[in-house]
C-alpha cells in the first residue's frame, strides 16, 4: 500500500512540474514577444525622446530590465527542467535566479532619489548572494528532493 502512495505521490510532483514548465515556457514566449513588440515599435519614439544621456540611460534600463526578466524566466525553466529529471535542485542556480533578479532591480534604481537605506539594503542582498553563490560552488553541494545534501 505505501509503494501505491509514494507511486502516486510521484507522479502528482511529475504533472505539476510538467504543468508549471508549460506555464513557465508560455510566460518567457509571451514575455519575449512583448519584450521585441516593445523594443520595435517604441524605438522611433525613444530615439527621438533621447536628446541627453539621462533619457537614454532611462531607455537602456528599461530595455535590459526586459531582457533581464526573460532571462529569469529561462533558469527558472531550466531549475524546473533538472528537478523533473533528477528530484533535486542546484542551489547555485537558485543564487543566480537571485542574483538575476537583483540585478535587474540595481539597473532600474533611480540613484538620485533612491533612500540611503534602500541602497544599503540591495548592496547586502548583492553581497550575501554573491557570497552565498561562491560557497556553493565552492562546495559542490546540492540539495535533494527529500531536503537532504549530498555532492552534486
């Protein structure tokens, strides 16, 4: 009876992983197509509105911004991909998904008007990700569907 459960229990974690990767490729499909949508029809305007490096450094932003946010939804499918194959996750991959996500956040920052606090707060994030990513990949461990470590 148990083997029944845990067989069941299986293949429940495969269809909702199967069924989160479909969603997953669907949103970076749609993301990348508004992303190059965005970009063809809104250059003739943005070129003209880029009449100083401030303006243009606003466009550039937002422009890495996109491609930033498709990018996490590509090693969010590629986490979901290993887990599905092999039932654990690399841990620095989740770093990196952080550190994408951060860095998209440092790019768009308004520095003139962003509080101190803010500022110091991304800069802990960053280096406690960085860090943490490191030692990782230092240590070449991952960790188990069941939660458990072992060398990967």
């Amino acid at each position: 009876m148990a083997a029944f459960f845990e067989k069941l229990l299986k293949r429940f974690e495969l269809g909702i992983i199967s069924v989160l990767m479909v969603l997953l490729v669907a949103m970076v499909l749609l993301g990348t197509y508004s992303l190059v949508e965005l970009m063809v029809l809104n250059a003739p305007r943005r070129m003209q509105e880029a009449t100083d490096v401030a303006a243009l450094q606003r466009a550039m932003q937002q422009g890495f911004g996109g491609v930033l946010v498709v990018l996490l939804g590509l090693e969010l499918l590629e986490t979901l991909k290993l887990y599905r194959s092999e039932h654990h996750v690399r841990v620095e991959v989740v770093f990196m998904v952080g550190l994408i996500a951060v860095g998209r956040h440092v790019i768009q920052v308004d520095y003139g008007h962003a509080p101190m606090g803010e500022l110091f707060g991304i800069a802990a994030v960053v280096v406690a990700l960085a860090a943490g990513y490191f030692l990782v990949r230092r240590s070449g461990l991952t960790v188990g569907a069941g939660g458990g470590s072992g060398e990967g």
